[in-house]
C-alpha cells in the first residue's frame, strides 16, 4: 500500500510505542522494518485513557465512538489550549478535566468535571481553525465532522470496549442486486469493481460536508438515488444520504456480481 496520507510513508508524523511499566519510545517512518500487531497481554494497563463521547452535528445527529479531536488528540491525558476570554489568561487543559466541548461564536465553551464554564478563544482547538472532530462509532465505522459543522462534544466511558478479538477476519460480500429493469441478482458482491470484503469501507459525504468512512459489514442497502447520490443503510436502522464519492454516486465503475450457482459474473452501474 502507499498514499498521501499521514498513516505510511516518510508523512507519518511518528509512531509511539507505550512499552509497560517503561517509557513511551518515538519511532521515525525511516526506524521501521515492520509492525506486528496482537492482543494486549493479560494484566496490561494503558498509560491514558482513549477519549470516548458523543458528538452531536448542526443537524442534531448523534455519534457516539472514541474521538479524535482537532483530528490531533486522542487520549485523556492530552491537552485542549485555549485564551480564557473573561480573564484573558492562556489555559491548558487535560482532556480528563473536560466534560463537554461546544462551538460558541468564534470559539467554544469547555465545560470541566468540576463545573467551572470557560468560555475560550485563540487556538485551533477551540476555533474555526480546528481540522475537525472524528469519531470512530463501534456500529458504523468512522464520521468526521468539520468545526463548522459542529455542535458539542460530550464525554462519557465507553459502552462496552471492544478487544482485538473481535475481529473475525471478516467475510466476502454477499447480497442482491436490482437493476432498474427490475432484475435480481445474488451473488458474491464486488462494489465499484473494488471493495469485496466486509472490512473494506464506503466512503461519502453528506450534503453538511460529514464524512463518512462506513465498514462494508455494517450496511444493510445502498440505494442509488435518482438525481446525485446514494441512500445508505446501516443493520441499526440509521439511514444517510450520501455523495462526493465514486462509492455512491455516478462515477461507480460499476457492482461486479458472481451469482449464486453460476458459472460467470455479471456488472451493474450505479
């Protein structure tokens, strides 16, 4: 694999490495020969907790996961910055203190633990400079919601941790297709002559510029819509529409289907 992003290449921004009972190691993109990933040992202990909450959109819709804010910190014993605007002091703030984030004018109210409101200005954390809020929800995949448009944040423990365990391994794509002649197809799925596993994800975004990363296992139907886009259901009954995305709109090249007892495959257009 290589890309643009900051996840591989010489863009990776470090890699940190939490040994137990020992010190946190920095490792550079040029240190790495190979990461091998496996499950905690029994008895391990992080050293911070992973920031975990509910966000809510200008739209009043709700996702809940862990969080990464400012697409930056992501664990309780970061620090939110910010200018108090009562009494223009420069604050640091552990995310373990905070209860709640909101957008307020041109900066934001940070509720703490201990119930003191401020009302804080200043810095990317806490203004329209904020690379956005993303939140990783256990039954859709990943939501990114940009500063404009968001509501607040609120931080609460997780409602169940899920293990490196849990990961099946995943499955090949199974369903129907409906061509607009009516027609069913069923069969092994290869979306956008691309995506055929249930781990893969569909990318989208939605007309308030959300962005949705939704893992494959968790849809339920993808209906194309008439004019621009796709209707996207999720196996818990939450529905969005989606587009700017060649997964859901009219640059799909195309659904490759195996069907069932069949000896050859067949493709529909989005």
């Amino acid at each position: 694999m290589e890309g643009a992003s900051t996840d591989l290449g010489r863009r990776i921004r470090e890699l940190v490495v939490d040994v137990p009972g020992e010190r946190e190691v920095d490792l550079e993109w040029e240190d790495l020969d190979r990461v091998v990933f496996s499950a905690a040992p029994s008895g391990a202990r992080a050293s911070s907790g992973r920031l975990y909450g509910t966000v809510e959109d200008s739209e009043a819709r709700l996702f809940t996961g862990y969080v990464s804010y400012d697409l930056d910190e992501i664990l309780e014993a970061d620090v939110l910055d910010g200018r108090d605007t009562e009494t223009g002091d420069d604050l640091d703030i552990r995310f373990s203190e905070i209860t709640s984030i909101a957008r307020l004018g041109r900066g934001a109210q940070v509720v703490l633990v201990d119930g003191t409101v401020l009302d804080l200005r200043g810095s990317n954390d806490v203004d329209r400079r904020n690379r956005g809020i993303q939140i990783s929800d256990p039954n859709l995949g990943m939501v990114e919601v940009e500063w404009r448009d968001f509501e607040i944040l609120r931080f609460h423990e997780a409602e169940g941790v899920v293990g490196y365990d849990a990961f099946d391994g995943g499955h090949v794509l199974r369903g129907t297709v409906v061509t607009e002649s009516g027609e069913q197809i069923e069969g092994e799925i290869r979306w956008d002559a691309d995506e055929a596993a249930s781990w893969e994800f569909l990318n989208g975004r939605n007309e308030d510029g959300v962005v949705f990363t939704i893992e494959f296992g968790f849809l339920s139907r993808i209906e194309r819509r008439e004019a621009w886009g796709s209707l996207v259901t999720l196996l818990d009954g939450r529905s969005f529409e989606l587009e700017d995305s060649n997964d859901v709109d009219w640059d799909n090249k195309g659904i490759l289907i195996a069907p069932t007892g069949g000896t050859g495959s067949r493709v529909a257009g989005l």
